[in-house]
C-alpha cells in the first residue's frame, strides 16, 4: 500500500513541476524521456529559444498535449508550435534539462543550474553552445524557472552582453505547499529539490533577493521577461480530475499548485491563462493558445530591445605575427631606407557576421612593430561580446611614397577569433597569419579563440567563401585585371613618421545639406587619377562606407601621392571622384566630381562645383611636402604654346635612361613668375611613378647627364643650351604663390663646377 501510494504521490507532483528534451524539426522525432541538454532545431537564426521542464519531468512529457485517448497521437508539442510559427523568426529550438527524478537526495536548485549551465555552454552535434547566441529566450516550466534563474543569477558574466528574454510558466518563485506531500513519499523525503521548494525555504528567500538585485540594478541590462499564472490546480474538465488522488491533491492545497502570489513577482502584468492547470499551461494546443501569444509577445520584445554594447577590456589589442609571402616588405626607389623598419604596413577592414564591410567602421592602417616585429591595433567599436567572433581581413598597404600600378590585386588575409568566455579580460588576442591565406589561433592567444564554419569564412582553403569574398553589390566595384594605382589612404600616410613621410596632396570635399538624402546612412567613393582607379591601401573602388547624416553636408578627405604625373597635354592632371550615398542597402543618390587643373608638387586653389540637385561644393587641395622635400627641377625647354611644348616632348620621350629609368618629358604649366609652360626632365619609376624633382647633387648630376646625351646626339642637340635647374622653396600650407628661383643654366653650372 506504501509504495502504491508514493506512486500516486509522485504522479501529482510530476503534474506539478514538468518538463522534457528533443532531437529534430519535426514531431515525428520527438525526444525521450532520458535525453536533455539537446538541440531540438538548430538553424541560423542569432536566437535560441531554450525551454526547460520542472520537477520529476522531462524534455518530452512537459510539453507535450497528449490525445485524447492512450492510442491517439499527440496533439501538439510547444517546441514544435515554436519552430512552425513564422513570428519566431526561425529561431532556434534547444530542449535543457537536468536531473529530475524521484529521489533527488542532496541533488538540488544549485546542481541542477549546473547541469544546465554545462548544456547551454557545450558544442552539440557539432554546433555552436547555445551562449554563442546574440539573443536567448527561456521558457520556463515550474522548478525550471527557479533553475533558469538561479542560472542567471550565478553566471551573470555569460549573459550580461546578450539579449535575454525569460518567461517563467507557473513557476514556484516563493514555493508551493505540494512540495509539503513529500512527507508522505518515504522514498523521496529529504531529497534537496523537494526541501528547496517547501513555502519561503531558505534557499528561495536567499535567491529572490538575489533576483531582484539583479533586476534592480540591470547586471543583464537587456534581460525582459513575463510571468504566466495558471488557472486551477487541475483542469476541471479533464477526465483525470475526477481521480482520487486528485483529490486526495486537492485535500492537501488549495486551489492552485503555483497561486499567483508565488507565480508573480518580477515583472509586471503577469498573465493568468485561462482554463490551463499546471501541468496544461505548457501544453498550448497552437500558435494562438494563449501561452504561445505571450511567447510570441516576449520574442518581438527581446528583438526590439537595446542591444548590449560589448567594451574591449582596457589597452586590448590585436597582435598578428605575419609571414610575408609576397614582396610587400620592399622599398620602392624614392622612399626613405628607414621605412623598411615598418614594412609591411596592412589596412584591416572589419567584417560583419555575413562576411560583408561592417558599416560605420573605418579601414585600419597598422605598420609593424620594429622592435616586437608583429602588427598590434586596438580596434574601434563594436567589439564581441564573450562567445561571439570577431572578423576581419587585411591587405598589405602601400606606404608613404610607395605608390605602384598593377593588373593584379594581392589575395586579401582573413582574421577571425571568437571572444573566450573564461578569458573574456585578456588584453591580447594573438593569432599568427600568412599573407594571403588565414590566420590562426596563436600558442598564447589571451581572448582568442578558434572561430568554426558559423564565422562565414573557408577554413579548408583559408580564403573567404565566394559568398563572402565579393564587396557589397551596391556598394562596391569588383576588382578588374584592367590597371590599378595601389596607394596608401590618408590615414596610412599620416601614421608615417614626419620625417620618413613622402610628399603628398590632401583633398578635401564638402557640401552644404544634400536633396533626397534624408534617410541616408552612409556614402562610399571612388577615385580616378587620369582615368585609372585609385585603390587606398589596397581596397578597391567604393569599399570604404562611411557613416552619413542626410541632414548634415558630406564631408570627404583623401590623400594623393605624385603618380604617373607627367603633365597630360598641358601640364595639369584629371581627376575625378565619384560619390554613392546609400540608405541601407538602397542606393539613394550618385555624384560624380571632376577637376583637370591639378599640377604635382602644388597646392589645389579652392574649386566651387555644382551638383546633380543644384546644390554647390569645395573642392580643396593642399600640397603636404615631405621633411627633406627635393626642389629641383630640370627644366629642358620652355614655350607659350602647348603644341610646341608637346612636340618638344615628343622628341625626348623614352630615347634614353638614367640609371635604368627611362627618361620622359613632364610638361609643368608656368607659375607666378614664369608663365610660360616648361617641359620638366622626368624618370619612370618601376612603380609606374613618375620622378620629376631631385636633390642638388642629384639635379647637378642630370644636368652632366643631359649635356652628354645632347653631345651625342641621343637627345636633341638644342638641349645643351635650353636645359637649366629651377630651384623651389619647400611649400608651406599656406603658400600658393608657387614662387620659385631660376639657378642658371646647365652648361654654366657645370662650368662653374670644373673651374
């Protein structure tokens, strides 16, 4: 009689405190009593629903709505309502559990938070742990929301920086007086569950003034939730409650197992479901019952609320031990021997979790280390928050003075690593990487950890996937095997000591408050230097999106090294750039700028333009002179005409070299006080730059150079007389008078030289 009696006994409080676990998408694979801590339906989605049964229950048996008789089939199972339910977003499905049977002994609140705790945080099947995810919502059944929150409570650092969203199904916050029937269950009396939930135990006063505190004083800042209160004790209408140990139940407690004073504590407007019990209430029959509304309700306001912004801890960097696998650590001819020291200088760009250019993020130019030898940068926000990734990939940048033309663009680096839990606080993430291919987890690698497929890159090739490697379709042009000026950004530029720093030309564009643009998020460019593209640290056309208000004037600055430069038809360069603003994905407007007045070595004057919609532009351009700039030109021949000049161009193009650059002829308009045209002794670098101004010693030896060409009739004879050194001071920023000083000619100058 005793033991039929403890069944009975057990059979109520399995009604009390239910729950279950699972496998598949579809109830044709619904979970058995044993297996917990499961993926029920995994999918992409950045959220996790998480449902979690209650005392002496299970993943199966808490939610499921059985037929009405023993041979029908089930009528519903709520993980499955979830997974059907288009409102949820595809979220997906994970059944947590723990130990849960008759005789819990010392197994309590604290052991079974665990159990969960340990579910939540494993791989499963080869998937990420459930903590990877941005948002997680749990439906809690019973004892499991005394488990989820005492979870929350005890392993707040894991949850501080997601979305979380808790809604507690009749759940026990203050305890229930069923637990109270234990005493008559010889073989469960004593068990730590069944003490923990006796009315106002010890453990739960202690864990509710804990809750508050964490609700109070936001330690999970986006956590929301709601509270469901059942109906009755057991459902009037079920056949089951006319059974006598019901009865027997209800002989013991009053009306409910969970009354609302217990069932509602924390958040407001808690909801009674009508007509459910305890055991119905997680049991919805469909998506419109009314504890299915309230999950639905809770989804859209975890979805919609604030997104908690990660920090990087204080002075956390990114080290990257790069193997050099092209010749990115050569000097080019014109920069400083000194520059090798940094090479190679790389540009970051930041990628989202799709692999695309994350918008309002800017491209980072990093030089090496002289001294450690590797490449460290802080990277700006947003940073991943514990269990999340963090992706990027890089490219070797030109550096000050080391711009060069090509066909073909270097394969990009990818960088990835996932924010570690346990070492959330390093101040390094270390990763070894070589040039071209994937980076890797270094030995000691503080935060980071291994990123897995979920990363959207190709760890097998080490290259992005192809649905990760082409730039935005709006917002990026592809690159082409057609020429390619690979230059460094301003930003790469100005990170250049001072004295190391190769001239250069800053241009800046502003506008007043564009039409049509109100909504605009931000804008990209794209920049041509007598028609060929500019690719700033190595990025094609348009990859670089900066953030934009419609309702502010866009605001551009980009740097301009001397290129192939050699004075177009009549002394000047075209340039032209090409503005997209964007609204999102949506392309809102295009502008396209040109200029053809631009001379190499000097200032731009301020140029007003006129817009597609009417409204006006600045264009401006300042010539940055390096420390040590070189002020020498050659000039060859002067003339008041272009077709003159032109022709004299002509006949010295490409007939000789000095020292294995060929010699061309670089056509400089006059200045302020010569305005005649001149025709400038230039080199053709193997960089496809054009060189047209020397040191003294250099100018002098040029000068002998030309004269001997001349008398050898290599170039044109009349150069021994015309060709003579003009001398320009270093520009200030403020300078744009252009004024310069004529030194004499050639032949005097070597005259004066050999006496």
């Amino acid at each position: 009689m005793i033991d039929r009696f403890n069944l009975i006994i057990a059979a109520i409080l399995a009604t009390l405190f239910t729950s279950t676990a699972a496998l598949a998408c579809d109830m044709s694979k619904l979970p058995t009593p044993e297996q917990k801590n499961i993926w029920y339906c995994h999918s992409s989605s950045d959220t996790t629903i998480v449902f979690v049964h209650g005392l002496f229950s299970n993943s199966r048996e808490a939610w499921l709505r059985e037929g009405a008789a023993p041979t029908d089939p089930p009528k519903a199972f709520w993980p499955q309502i979830a997974v059907d339910d288009k409102r949820l977003g595809g979220a997906a499905i994970f059944l947590g559990g723990f130990y849960s049977k008759l005789d819990t002994k010392d197994f309590g609140v604290r052991e079974a938070s665990n159990e969960l705790f340990s579910g939540l945080s494993t791989p499963i099947d080869g998937n990420a742990p459930v903590l990877d995810q941005k948002n997680i919502i749990f439906v809690a059944h019973s004892l499991g929301g005394v488990v989820v929150r005492d979870l929350l409570v005890r392993h707040t650092e894991a949850f501080k920086e997601k979305r979380v969203g808790l809604l507690l199904v009749a759940s026990p916050t203050g305890g229930s007086a069923y637990a109270r029937l234990a005493e008559y269950m010889p073989t469960v009396s004593g068990g730590a569950l069944i003490d923990q939930l006796q009315p106002n135990s010890t453990y739960l006063r202690g864990l509710d003034l804990d809750f508050r505190d964490l609700l109070n004083n936001r330690k999970i800042p986006s956590l929301t939730g709601k509270e469901l209160v059942e109906h009755f004790a057991f459902d009037p209408n079920s056949p089951a409650t006319a059974s006598w140990y019901k009865r027997l139940a209800n002989y013991f407690v009053d009306d409910k197992i969970v009354p609302r004073q217990s069932a509602s504590r924390y958040f407001p407007n808690e909801a009674l479901i009508p007509d459910s019990d305890h055991s119905s209430i997680a049991k919805p029959e469909g998506q419109n019952s009314d504890a299915h509304l309230q999950l639905v309700n809770l989804y859209e306001q975890v979805q919609s609320a604030t997104a908690p912004e990660c920090a990087a801890p204080p002075y956390f960097k990114v080290q990257l031990d790069l193997a050099v696998a092209q010749a990115s650590n050569k000097v080019q001819d014109g920069q400083a021997a000194a520059l090798a020291n940094y090479l190679p200088v790389i540009s970051v760009e930041r990628l989202d979790q799709d692999g695309r250019k994350l918008i309002g993020t800017t491209n980072v130019a990093v030089m090496r280390d002289p001294q450690s030898g590797l490449h460290e940068y802080a990277p700006s926000p947003p940073f991943p928050c514990s269990g999340e990734i963090f992706q990027a990939r890089f490219r070797a940048a030109p550096i000050s003075g080391g711009s060069f033309l090509t066909e073909n663009a270097a394969d990009a680096t990818s960088l990835c690593f996932k924010r570690s839990r346990s070492k959330s606080n390093e101040r390094t993430a270390a990763l070894r990487c070589v040039e071209g291919q994937t980076c890797s987890v270094a030995p000691n690698a503080g935060m980071a950890e291994a990123c897995n497929e979920r990363a959207g890159l190709n760890f097998s090739t080490g290259f992005i996937t192809p649905a990760h490697a082409e730039p935005h379709p709006a917002s990026a042009e592809q690159e082409t095997s057609g020429r390619q000026w690979m230059v460094p950004s301003l930003d790469t530029i100005q990170k250049v000591p001072a004295e190391l720093r190769a001239g250069y030309t800053e241009f800046g564009i502003k506008t007043l408050p564009l039409k049509g643009v109100e909504h605009a998020t931000h804008f990209t460019y794209g920049v041509r230097v007598n028609g060929i593209p500019l690719h700033f640290d190595g990025w094609p056309p348009f990859s670089n999106e900066t953030l934009f208000s419609g309702a502010d004037g866009l605001k551009l600055a980009f740097a301009v090294e001397n290129l192939g430069f050699s004075g177009g038809q009549d002394g000047h360069e075209n340039i032209e750039v090409e503005l997209r603003i964007f609204d999102k994905q949506t392309l809102l407007r295009t502008e396209v700028l040109k200029r053809d007045d631009y001379v190499s070595y000097r200032h731009a004057d301020p140029r007003e333009l006129t817009l597609s919609q009417g409204e006006e532009a600045v264009w401006t351009g300042l010539y940055r002179p390096a420390a040590s700039q070189d002020r020498f030109e050659i000039i060859l021949a002067t003339a008041g005409q272009a077709p003159k000049i032109m022709q004299d161009r002509k006949d010295i193009q490409n007939r000789v070299a000095y020292e294995d650059h060929p010699v061309i002829g670089v056509i400089r308009p006059g200045r302020a006080d010569n305005p005649q045209l001149g025709l400038s002794f230039g080199l053709k670098l193997k960089s496809g730059q054009v060189r047209s101004v020397f040191s003294k010693e250099q100018a002098t030896d040029i000068c002998r150079f030309v004269l001997d060409q001349a008398q050898t009739k290599k170039l044109p004879r009349w150069l021994g007389k015309s060709a003579y050194i003009y001398e320009f001071d270093t520009e200030r920023i403020t300078d744009t008078a252009d004024r310069g000083v004529y030194r004499g000619t050639c032949q005097k100058l070597l005259a004066q030289n050999a006496r």
